[in-house]
C-alpha cells in the first residue's frame, strides 16, 4: 500500500483494486475490482484530462506526511533494536 500513497503524495493519479487501498480509508482513487472495470478506469483517467487533473490535484492532501512517517519508524527501530 505504500506505493498507492506515494503516488497520492506525488500528485499522481491511483487507480486500484480495493486490495490495494484496504485500510488506507477514503482516497480520491478509482477502485475496482474486476479486470474490466479495472482497464476502463485507467483508460479514463488515460482519455479524460480533468478527471486525471482532480486525482491529481486531490492526491497529495489525502496521503499522509512522510516526515511523519519517517520519525514514526525511527521511533519503532530504537524501541526494537
């Protein structure tokens, strides 16, 4: 799942199974679980530029801070090692 937030982060648009998102909470993502509703939803976001645009612009609110994350693992690593 970590790469579904670093494309959130970067400002890409994430299209997903719901596989990918679990436990990741609501997410501006197209999600699907069959392989065709899968392959339209990158075909559209593919074809429709304002649909890629708002992904894209919605994104990074929606992924969390690294900085974050990073003082979170390092808090982890002194607890364990």
């Amino acid at each position: 799942r970590i790469k579904v937030l670093e494309a959130l982060a970067a400002g890409r648009p994430v299209v997903s199974t719901p596989a990918g998102v679990a436990g990741l909470g609501r997410l501006p993502a197209l999600v699907h679980d069959d392989a065709t509703s899968f392959a339209a939803a990158v075909v559209d976001v593919l074809t429709d530029d304002d649909l890629a645009r708002r992904l894209a612009a919605e994104g990074p609110a929606a992924a969390p801070r690294w900085p974050a994350i990073g003082d979170a693992f390092a808090d982890w690593l002194e607890r364990t090692t």
